[in-house]
C-alpha cells in the first residue's frame, strides 16, 4: 500500500507545483507591468521637479536632505500599509511621483553641463542596461539568491549613515566611494528581488515593485553622480 500512497501523493504535489509556478509567473509579470507604469508618473515628477528653484536647499542642504528622506521613508509606510487594496497602488504611483520630483535637483545640475543631456541619456542606459541584464539572470537560472540579504541589509545601514555623515563633511572623495558603493549594492539588490520573485519569497506585486523602483531609482541617481564627476563638460 505504501507505494501506491507514494504515488498519490506526488500526483497531488505535482498540479500544486503547477498552481505555484503559474502565482510566481503571475506575480512576476504584475510587478514588471507595475514597474513600466511607475515610470510615467517618475518622468512627469522629474519635468516637475526640474521647474522648480531648489536655492532654498542651499541655506540649509542637511535640513533638506532629511526632509526628502523623511518624505520618501513616510510615503514608503504609507504603500507597505495600503499593499493589499487597489489605494497601494495608487500610494505606489504617488510615491514614484513625488521620487521623481526629488530628482529635480540633480537633473538640473546635470543639465547645466555642457554634456548633461548626453550624461543624463547614458545614467539611464547604463541603469536599463544592469536592471535587465540581473532580471534575466535571476530569472532564467531560477536561483535562490536569498543569502545575499543579510549582506545587502548591512551594507545598506553602512551605505546610508556614510551618506548622512557626508551631509556634514562634504568630503567630494567619499561622495565618490559612496555613489561607487551604491551602484553595487543597488545593482545586487535588483538580483536578490527578483531571485525572490521568481521563489516564490515576494508575493506582493505592489511590494516588489516599490523594492526594485528604489533599486533602479538610487542606481540612477548614482551612476549619473561618476559620471558627472568624471565626464562632465563645464563652460
């Protein structure tokens, strides 16, 4: 009798692994549908942000830096708590919305280069470049690349009290490491998202897009940093 209820157990494991592959590729394709349409509110956010005089910041740069990260890590609570209902993405787009408003600052400094437009166009290659190359490698080989996590988490810590300790040195050297840094960290998290994806570890559409919307957003952010540093063209 034993190998006869072996067998029936494995035929009933076997539609069960079915159901399961079947949610993970459903899962997968929301968040990547989800992560395309976080983009237009990001661009708008950005011609939005890129009208808008940021001078005030320089009177008090650490003040607005926090209060950018303040705002960010709020609307962030506010998308974790809506997750479940159609208002988190709604809190998502708003979220991406208001991220590419912060991204004024830094576009504009760019674009007041010679070659900003140029450096800008490669920053979001270079970023589109990395995103599908780790998704597709997270995504054919189907590996868990689960045990990065703790090691990213703690880089992650590290990687933000060196930025906050920079806000009061404005060290240019170490604003260089830290945008070196964060490209990596940045561009290993988008693996280890996706490899949970794919494993079923995220199942949340509106969660795994928002992780790897900051993955691609601060990997951005930080290739255009090196490039402006050591590409740009100035009058």
């Amino acid at each position: 009798m034993q190998p006869i209820q072996q067998f029936q157990n494995l035929g009933q494991a076997i539609p069960q692994s079915g159901a399961m592959a079947l949610e993970r590729n459903k899962v997968l394709r929301n968040t990547y549908m989800m992560l395309a349409l976080s983009m237009i509110p990001t661009v708008i956010g950005a011609f939005v942000g890129m009208s808008i005089n940021f001078s005030f910041l320089a009177a008090s740069p650490i003040m607005g830096a926090l209060l950018m990260f303040g705002a960010m890590m709020g609307l962030m609570f506010a998308v974790s708590a809506l997750r479940n209902s159609v208002w988190g993405v709604a809190a998502l787009l708003g979220f991406t919305f208001v991220a590419g408003v912060f991204l004024g600052p830094i576009l504009q400094v760019a674009l007041n280069l010679r070659n900003g437009a140029e450096l800008i166009g490669m920053a979001a290659g270079g970023t589109g470049i990395i995103f599908f190359s780790l998704a597709t490698i997270a995504t054919v080989t189907k590996r868990d690349f689960s045990f990065m996590g703790k090691f990213l988490f703690i880089g992650l810590i590290l990687l933000i009290v060196a930025s906050l300790a920079n806000l009061f040195f404005q060290v240019p050297a170490l604003s260089l490491t830290i945008s070196a840094i964060a490209v990596m960290i940045f561009s290993a998290y988008i693996l280890f998202d996706v490899s949970r994806i794919v494993n079923g570890g995220e199942t949340n559409y509106v969660m795994a897009t928002l992780g790897l919307f900051l993955s691609i957003y601060n990997l951005f952010t930080s290739l255009l940093h090196l490039l402006m540093a050591f590409g740009g063209q100035r009058d």
